[in-house]
C-alpha cells in the first residue's frame, strides 16, 4: 500500500516533464531536428483524417539546417507541405521529388531572445503541473488519514516524500531549462 502511495505522485511528475521535454522541442534553436516538425498534425486523404507528420513519413536531418520528410505514401506529399506552411513556424520548405526538404533559418539575437523568455515561460508552467501533482498526492494522503487509513505518523512522512519528490523533479526542470537556454544562445 505505501509503495502505490508512492508511485502515483512520482508518475504523475514524470508525465509533467515528458511534457515539457515535448514541448521545449517544439522551440527551435536555429539547428535542424526532427521534434520541429514531427507533431505538427496534418490533415491528409482530403481531410478525412488527422495524423502527426512523424506519422504519415520518415524525419531525418540532413545536415545542421535542412530536415527531410519522406512520405510514407506519395499521395499526401501535398498535404503535409500545406500542414507545415500553416504551422507557421517561419521554415523554408521545398519539394523534391518524393521528399520535403525543410530549411531552418539561423536565428537572430533578438529571435533567441524572445525564445528565452517563452522557455522560462514553458519551465514555469511545468513546476506548476509538478506542484498540482504535489497538490493532489496531498489530497489523497489527507484522505486516507481522514478514514483511518493511515496514522498521522505516516501522513507527515508521506507528506514530507512527496515534497522531496517536488523538490527533485523542480530541480530537473531547472536543469532542463538551462541547457535548452545554453542552446539556443549558442551561435
């Protein structure tokens, strides 16, 4: 009983920074990477169905600036060229045949900037999640006191656990958070 107590806050604070690990890829650093463009959802097969490109072609980079997209059917090269364009996510893109080649500018000082300010913004809303998961361990632990569950000895020790817990997976984020900034000011 006490390690299912356990678990639940640690694996919804392991969701909480998949997230944000998802999301921070999202934020491009002026080098090419698969994450750009991966979950940009497409609406392929005349719009009867919505897919995420990662889904619907092959993504490897090419070199530092150029992402290639090979469709895994031919027929929907059209439809991810247009999901792509409508992301808006400032990249070139040209068809090649049977591929998408996808050229990502090199950013500006000002450009990275603002991406550091929206990264600090994105870490922020992961501690928030983290503490809601905090929140919510707490809710239960309180619970389970309140039925005579547990004793108050194990509710200030679980309670202290899932602060601990809190603590390292802040602490996570914040390194996360650095590096992805060390990146993107690397010129």
């Amino acid at each position: 009983m006490d390690q299912q107590i356990q678990a639940q806050p640690k694996q919804r604070m392991q969701r909480a920074l998949h997230v944000l690990i998802d999301d921070f890829g999202t934020v491009k650093t002026g080098k090419a990477n698969p994450q750009l463009v991966e979950n940009i959802v497409i609406k392929a097969y005349g719009g009867s169905a919505m897919l995420k490109v990662n889904e619907l072609a092959t993504i490897h980079v090419q070199d530092t600036s150029t992402v290639v997209i090979t469709p895994f059917d031919h027929s929907v090269i059209g439809d991810i060229e247009r999901g792509i364009s409508d992301s808006q996510m400032g990249l070139g893109m040209a068809v090649d045949g049977s591929i998408i080649r996808i050229t990502v500018p090199p950013l500006t000082q000002e450009r990275r900037e603002e991406f550091v300010k929206l990264i600090h913004k994105k870490s922020e809303n992961g501690k928030i999640m983290i503490r809601q998961a905090r929140a919510e361990s707490n809710d239960e632990i309180a619970k389970m006191k309140k039925d005579n569950e547990i004793t108050e000895d194990d509710e200030k020790r679980l309670e202290k656990e899932v602060q601990k817990l809190t603590d390292e997976f802040v602490d996570k984020i914040d390194e996360i958070e650095k590096m992805k900034e060390q990146e993107l000011m690397t010129v």
